[in-house]
C-alpha cells in the first residue's frame, strides 16, 4: 500500500494547488469571454449596417440598369453605333 498513498499523496497536493489557479482561470476567461461578446458584437452590428447599404447602392444600380432598357436608350446607343 505504500505505493498507492505515494500516488494519492502526489494527486491530493496537486489538487489542493490547483483550486486556486483554476479558480483565477475562471475569472480571467469570464472577463475575456465578456470583451470578447462585446467586441464581436460590435462588429457584427457595424458589418450589416455596411452590408445593408452595399445592398440598398447595389439594387439602385439594377433599378436604373432596367429603367435605360425599358427607355429605349441601350437600344438608341446601339444603333448609333451602326
């Protein structure tokens, strides 16, 4: 049995010293977690609003693109060329 208490010894020391090395772990990744939420979060916010107004300049561009064709003027340009 003396084997074993050596073994249990070691583990129950090393227990005992890393309780308070996890404890602060917890806490320094909870901070880290939190500014880590806010940051992304921030950018999530900032990246659809540019995305909407890429959307929004983007079908403007379709809307007058099809409001040319539907006026004639592609087909007045093209036979301007001729």
């Amino acid at each position: 049995m003396g084997f074993m208490d050596t073994v249990k010894g070691w583990f129950g020391k090393a227990k005992d010293k890393s309780d308070p090395a996890v404890e602060k772990a917890g806490e320094v990744a909870g901070k880290a977690w939190d500014k880590t939420k806010d940051v992304a979060g921030d950018a999530w916010d900032k990246t659809k609003d540019v995305a909407g107004d890429a959307k929004e300049f983007v079908e403007d561009k379709i809307e007058d693109v099809r409001n040319k064709d539907d006026d004639g003027d592609s087909d007045e340009k093209a036979s301007e060329g001729e």
